[in-house]
C-alpha cells in the first residue's frame, strides 16, 4: 500500500528515510563480477542440494508425527 495515494502525511522518520532512499538510488553502486560469479555459485549449489533436504524435512517430519502417535502426543480425543 502506498500511503501517499492515502492522503496521510508522512512522518519526520518516514521523510528522513524517503530521503535516504532517494540518495541511495541516485548513486547505486554497479554490481562486480565477484559478487555476480559467487551469488550464481551458491545458487548452483543450493539447486543441486534443494531435494536432499526437502526430502530430509520430509523424513524428519514423518518421524516427528510417528513418534507423537506413539508417545500419545498426537492421539485424537
């Protein structure tokens, strides 16, 4: 929600950070080629290894349930 098109007039913290925002805008820096090879690395990774702990978190909640039904933890009333 954009609270400019609500007519509510923004406060001192909301016009200091509107002006540090606008500063930060004007002057981005430009990516480097590091910071573009290690995030595509990790992202490759990350891909790779996505459903091994899905499949993990899976497990782990199955044996969470079982060990509930169990235990009495998770018999119905």
């Amino acid at each position: 929600m954009n609270r400019d098109t609500e007519g509510d007039a923004l406060s001192p913290a909301e016009l200091r950070l509107l002006h540090h925002l606008q500063v930060l805008r004007a002057d981005a820096p430009e990516p480097t080629v590091e910071l573009s090879a290690a995030v595509l690395g990790s992202v490759r990774w990350q891909r790779e290894l996505r459903p091994y702990l899905v499949a993990s978190g899976g497990l782990a909640a199955g044996l969470a349930a079982a060990a509930a039904v169990v235990l009495g933890a998770g018999a119905p009333r």
